[in-house]
C-alpha cells in the first residue's frame, strides 16, 4: 500500500442539533486501500460520511480530501474534487421517476461535457461491469430485487470512474447469497478499477471478505484503527460484542483461506472479458 493520504481527517467535532456527534476525531485513508467504518448505532458514522463528502460542515478541525480542505477550498476546486468519488447511499437512493438507465447515466449528464451519442455506450458499460442485463436498463426501481438495486446503484456511483468510493452499508437487507455476490463483486471491481473505498458496514462477512483496515467509531471518535485482527481483540465492550464468536476467523491463514475461497468460484454476475476489453479501449 502506497503511503499516499486520499482522505485526511484531522482533530474534527461535529455538533448538530445541539448533540455532540464526533469530538477530536481522526482517521487517515491511504490510496488503493478498502477502510470499513464499523461503531455501534447512532455513533455517527453516516454522519462522518456525510463529513467527508462535504456534505455536514465539522464544527471544528478540518477534512482534506485528495489534498484539498474541504470547506475551505473554492467552489470550482471542491467541483472538480467531487468528481473523482462515488457514493453507494445506504438505501440505495435511486430516483423511483427514473428508469436504471435514466438513474446511472444522471451523473454523466450533469456533467454536460459528455456528448449525448456517449452516455449510452458508457452507461451500458457500466451496467455490464457490475453484471446486469442490457434488458434491465429499461426497469423502474421498483421492479428491481434488492441486490440488483445495490448493482444500480454501484453503478452510477462508479459512472465517472472515480477514484475513491463510498459504501454506507452496502450490504444491508441482502439475502446471504445477494450479499456475498455483491462482496464478490466489490473485491473484482476494487482491484480493476484501482478504488480507494470507504464502507460503512455492520457485517462481519463483508469486512472478513474485502477489508484492509477497520476503524472503529465508539465514544464520539475513532477509538482504533487498523488491520482485522488487531481491532478485533480490542477490549471494548462494542468491539467485543461485534466479534463475538468471530475471532477464531482473523487468524491470517483463515482470512487468506477464506477470501481465496471467494474468488475460487467464478460467478459473481460480472462482465464477460469482451466487454472489459471494450471498457479498456474506450479508456
Ligand atoms: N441533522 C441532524 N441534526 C441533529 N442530530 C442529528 C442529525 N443528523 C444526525 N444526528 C444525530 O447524530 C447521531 C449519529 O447519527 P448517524 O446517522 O451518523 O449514526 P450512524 O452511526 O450512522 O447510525 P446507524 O448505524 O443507525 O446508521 C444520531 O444520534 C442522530 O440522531
Ligand atoms: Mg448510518
């Protein structure tokens, strides 16, 4: 992993509504690396998100992404910063109006510098990348399983191919099977795509499968971070009652065993080579 900074929150307290949600919270993400933000309910985490997204203004300290302060950097600076992330939301937040199509090509049109005979090549691309049928493109919201409103929503996050990622929560209210097809997913698309990702998760199959470092949010700061198996044995009551009956699993040789395992099977609903190759010489 390259020592490189993407995101850098220093010293930050959030105060909203009165209520002290963050105090001197810190956290460090390194280019090329998948940080899960784990912490009990109501800890803040989405609200960190939304921190580093520009989102929420912290009452105090500052957040550097890519190198730039957010908050402070000039309104065609911070344009150009929010170009290069995508943002899964925590239930997906497709506009229902809108078909899939319609919904993941939105980023692209907003852009207004991509010719119009582009986005449809560029949105169908993507649709195929995170493994959905053309056909699917013409669906509503509403007609779409929950995963495959995961998949849609991945990918108009990844439409601008950004180089860091946020997920809040992308897993929750899968079926085992959807959530680790999505897992799989994530893991083919993190080494293709270069990512740097930021995941909100509470489950622990997800962290097991794709996670570099976890950081953890408890008492209204970042009270550890680091690899799997450190953070796992921290004594704290949070930590303890999420690993609870998990521990035996972040022995190196198990997680090695068992993200091997993941990739072992070959399908995960991605995109056949042919169309990788066409995604490469349109690059
Ligand atoms: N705009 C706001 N005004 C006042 N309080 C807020 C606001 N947004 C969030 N909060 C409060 O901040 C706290 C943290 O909320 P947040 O959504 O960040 O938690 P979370 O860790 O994401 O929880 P969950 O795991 O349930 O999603 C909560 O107590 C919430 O009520
Ligand atoms: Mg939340």
């Amino acid at each position: 992993m390259s020592a490189e900074a993407i995101i850098e929150v220093d010293n930050v307290s959030t105060v909203l509504g009165g209520h002290v949600i963050h105090r001197h919270l810190n956290l460090t993400v390194y280019r090329g690396e998948v940080m899960a933000l784990i912490g009990g309910s109501g800890s803040g985490k989405t609200t960190l998100l939304r921190l580093l997204l520009g989102l929420e203004v912290p009452t105090a300290g500052s957040v550097k992404i890519f190198g730039h302060p957010l908050g402070r950097c000039a309104a065609r600076d911070l344009e150009c910063v929010r170009y290069r992330w995508g943002v899964l939301f925590q239930n997906g937040a497709l506009f229902s109006a809108l078909n899939v199509f319609d919904n993941v090509a939105l980023p692209l049109r907003e852009l207004k510098s991509v010719p119009d005979d582009l986005v449809k090549p560029l949105v169908m691309l993507k649709l195929a990348q995170v493994g959905l049928k053309p056909e699917d493109a013409l669906k509503r919201p509403a007609e779409l399983s929950g995963g495959m409103v995961k998949r849609v929503s991945l990918a108009r996050a990844l439409i601008l191919d950004p180089q860091l990622l946020f997920l809040d929560e992308p897993t929750a209210g899968l079926d085992p099977d959807s959530a680790k097809q999505f897992v799989k997913l994530l893991r083919r698309l993190r080494q293709e795509l270069e990512l740097t990702v930021v995941m909100v998760t509470h489950d622990v199959d997800t962290l097991f499968a794709v996670v570099d470092r976890v950081a953890v949010l408890a008492d209204q700061h970042i009270i550890a971070c680091g690899p799997l198996a450190d953070v796992a044995r921290l004594p704290h009551s949070f930590v303890r009652n999420f690993f609870l009956g998990h521990l035996e699993r972040c022995a190196e040789e198990d997680l090695r065993r068992f993200r091997l395992s993941l990739d072992d099977t070959s399908e995960d609903g991605g995109v056949p080579a042919v169309l990788r190759e066409a995604e490469e010489i349109h690059h």
